[in-house]
C-alpha cells in the first residue's frame, strides 16, 4: 500500500482526491459554483426542510434543477409551492398543468395556491404587481407553517438586484431601499443573487431543461419590465455593459456599510433585549440627540429584517414625530401585524397587543392572560401573608367566590381604592407607577367582583373584602409574569 508523507504529495493527493470526487458527482459548473457559495457562507442546514416558490419559468427552474444537482451533499428536502394569480385563465392552466407534471416528474412533493389578485388590489390599491407580491409572501409564510419547513427558497437573480435598485431609484428611496434584495431576510433565503439570468437561461440549455415562459414579464406596462426590456439593454448598448452587475455590487456594497454600522450601534450603545412581541427598542433619549433627519436613518438601519414589512419613508417620519411630540402610551398604527408605541423611555415597534375575554372564577383552576401572565385560584388556602397581600398574591374570603367573581381587562377611567391609601386612584396611573409596559397594559388584567374592582394582579390589591380573624376560610390568587 502506497502511503504518502511530504506536504508536496499530500496536497497532490487532495487535488486528485477532490477531482474524483467532483467526477463521479457529475456537477454541472454551475451546480459546483452554488455549492461552493453555500459552503462560504450557508443559507440552511445540511438536511433542512425547504419550501422552494417555483413558477415553471427560468429562475425557478433553474433553482430546483440546481437544489436537485448538489442534493447528495446536503442532504435538503424540497417542497414546490405554484401559484395561480388568476390573471390568465388559459395561461394560468396550462403552467399549472406543467409544473404539475414537471414535479411528478422529479419526484418531489408538490403544492398548488390559487390568488385573488384582482379583488385585492381593488381592496388595497397596490396595484396588481404589488397584490401578487404580498399574497404570494403571505401564501409561502402560511405554508411554510404548515409543512414546518426550515426556509423559503426565491429564484431572485443578479438582474432582479439591479432592477430592484433603479427601480426603487425611480420611484424615490434612500440608503435604505439601495440595499435591493438580501440574500436572506428572515425566513426568505435568495440563494442565486450571485448569478445572471444569462448564466440561468444557458444553464438549463447545457442540461436540456425546458421551462416555461410567462408573456406577461414582456408587458411594458409594468416599469419593472421596462427597466428589463428597454432601460438596461439601452445603457449597456452605451458601453455600459456590467452596469447590471455593477448596480448589484453596489446594493451589496450598501448592504455591507449598513450592516456594518448596525451591528456598532446596537451592539455597542442599544440594549436590544425586548420582551415578547417587540420587533425592536429604541432609546428615546439616546434618539433624540440626533436631527430628526439622523434619527430616521437611525431607526431605518435598527430595524429588523424580521419586520412584517419593512418601514416606508412616512412611517419612519411619524415614528419620529411620536418620538418627539408624544408621552407614554402614544402609538400608531403601521399594519395589523406592526404597530409603533412610545413607553417611557423607549420607542417600541411590535405586534398588536393581544386581546382577550373576561373569565369567570368559580373555583380552584389556572388561567393565561395572553401577553401577561398567568392567574392561578387556590381554595382553600391556609397560609396567609398579610404583610404581601396585594401584589403577586391576593388573599380573600372563600365567601367573595359566592358572588361573580371575573378576571376582565382595565377599562379607561376605571378607579380602585388601593389597600394602604385613602380615597381612590385612577388604575391608569397605578399601572404606569408600577411601570407596566405599554405592550401589556392595553389589555391588562383586573380582578371585579360585580362592579367592585378587587385586584390588579403584580400592582395593588384594593380595600375590599379584607381578611379578619374571623374568616375561617380563605382562597389565594398567585399571578406569574409571563417571562
């Protein structure tokens, strides 16, 4: 057996060894230029579940024949989601047909979504590019869901990155917007942003793969493809012929000084440990040392890529001017799944508080506020704390369970005399001296027996139905804050 010992015949040895393996996998060139990407910086796990957005036409097909080449190395499961917009009713039949077919054909799993773009761009008024982008976005994340893949594959391309940033040119945007499209945002992973549509279209040439091809990206009534058709054909016939590549480096170029500059602010002066449902949290006083033209900048680089939609130009401007013109408990509404609130001493961005209905207590049992926390009854109780009795614990006569006893939430100009106080207080300014987060305190929990407000469960137990030596008989209320 020949054993090789000098560095010279090891690294001959690898040279060999990776050729043959390269030989015997058989990738296309293209297929080892993804891998070798993906190994650089990956996009998912070895073995990962991925939900791939596959139209049939050239991208998506390339992706999947690409996904299908380095499949033996990284062990991924694919899942083809089409969808119908109902916009071309012959069209549209005969592309689900094929991709139906071309699924069966490769074995792989398969899903078909029916859009209606039309009705919501009625509703909506985006137009019918923007209806079919954000129902596409909704329809992959909810079957995304439901197959509990790992991630969500798009075949955007080099091209898409620079049309994406002369479009967004255009149309008005600032650093912000000339980031184009990520690689990954949040569950929505771009593996081929590192190739043309050129490369895709020769690739699947060179394997003999057909695809289909959607007449309507030839319609000039929509600017992104006169920015395909017309615009960049005519700057690279000026000489320009990388400007697309170019305009893509640049995005990257963008995105790597954004990042660079996020990381250093938030890591370095943010505290950005929120609680649940907060997308992110802003200092106040730390904004408002900055113009309000920086502090739109500010919260444009802070902000998530999990956002459910990424901020326009006004929201940032009216997320400023709540910044500076606003008290506590001010807030605006961006989306129904985004809302912007100011609590203290920080500007919030998260989801809309949950609501929820009163509960009735009628015995021993345990009950989840969303958002809050949870109440636990304990009856009968026999050790009692007089001295803690009000705050994340309440004690009471076993008598007060003979009437309603209910867990609602706090309503606007609702008042409690607090045990230990004389008179009575608003239970709005109990919950803000007890410095309950704005995102909690929308819908927060109080304990009435009728119309007598008893307790407000991690704040103030009130006067009523105190404890004497002559009750035989007590229950407990615990409250947990919900971590």
């Amino acid at each position: 057996m020949w054993t090789c010992r000098s560095p010279l015949s090891l690294f001959f040895l690898t040279i060999f060894a990776a050729a043959s393996i390269n030989s015997a996998m058989k990738y296309s060139k293209t297929a080892g230029r993804l891998h070798r990407l993906l190994k650089k910086d990956p996009l998912w796990d070895r073995g990962a579940r991925l939900l791939v957005a596959f139209s049939g036409g050239v991208d998506s097909t390339a992706l999947v024949r690409l996904l299908l080449e380095i499949q033996p190395l990284w062990k991924h499961q694919l899942h083809l989601l089409h969808f119908d917009h109902g916009l071309r009713p012959g069209a549209d039949a005969m592309e689900n047909r094929w991709c139906r077919a071309y699924s069966e054909k490769v074995g792989l799993p398969y899903s078909e979504e029916s859009l209606p773009v039309r009705d919501y761009a009625a509703r909506s008024r985006l137009g019918i590019e923007g209806s079919a982008r954000v129902l596409r976005y909704e329809s992959l994340r909810e079957k995304r869901r439901l197959l509990g893949a790992d991630c969500i594959l798009t075949a955007h391309h080099r091209d898409d990155q620079a049309e994406t940033v002369l479009y967004r040119l255009f149309t008005g945007t600032g650093e912000q917007g000339l980031q184009g499209i990520h690689r990954r945002s949040a569950e929505i992973v771009r593996p081929l942003l590192e190739f043309s549509r050129k490369e895709l279209a020769d690739y699947l040439l060179e394997i003999g793969q057909d695809c289909l091809h959607d007449e309507s990206n030839s319609d000039r009534t929509y600017l992104r493809n006169r920015i395909r058709h017309d615009i960049l054909p005519f700057i690279a016939d000026q000489g320009f012929e990388n400007a697309a590549y170019n305009l893509a480096r640049a995005a990257a170029a963008v995105q790597r000084s954004r990042s660079l500059i996020r990381r250093l602010v938030l890591d370095q002066l943010l505290d950005t440990k929120a609680e649940n449902g907060v997308y992110l949290a802003l200092p106040r006083e730390l904004l408002l040392t900055f113009s309000p033209r920086q502090q739109v900048e500010f919260i444009a680089i802070a902000a998530p890529r999990d956002l459910p939609k990424r901020l326009t130009e006004k929201q940032l401007t009216d997320a400023v001017n709540l910044l500076a013109d606003s008290q506590t408990g001010a807030h605006l509404q961006f989306s129904d799944e985004l809302h912007c609130s100011l609590d203290r001493d920080k500007l919030l961005f998260h989801k809309p508080s949950a609501e929820w209905s009163p509960i009735t207590l009628t015995g021993e049992g345990s009950w989840q506020i969303p958002g809050v926390g949870t109440v636990e009854l304990e009856s009968p109780c026999k050790a009692v704390d007089f001295k803690n009795n009000g705050e994340l614990k309440a004690w009471f006569p076993v008598e007060i369970l003979m009437k309603e006893l209910t867990l609602r939430p706090w309503r606007t100009g609702e008042r409690m005399a607090p045990r230990g106080s004389r008179g009575s207080q608003l239970l709005s300014e109990l919950l803000t001296k007890a410095k309950i987060p704005v995102l909690r305190r929308k819908y927060y929990p109080v304990l009435c027996s009728g119309e007598d407000i008893l307790w407000i469960p991690g704040v103030r137990r009130s006067r009523l139905h105190e404890l004497s030596a002559g009750n035989k008989a007590v229950i407990c209320l615990n409250f947990r804050i919900e971590t």
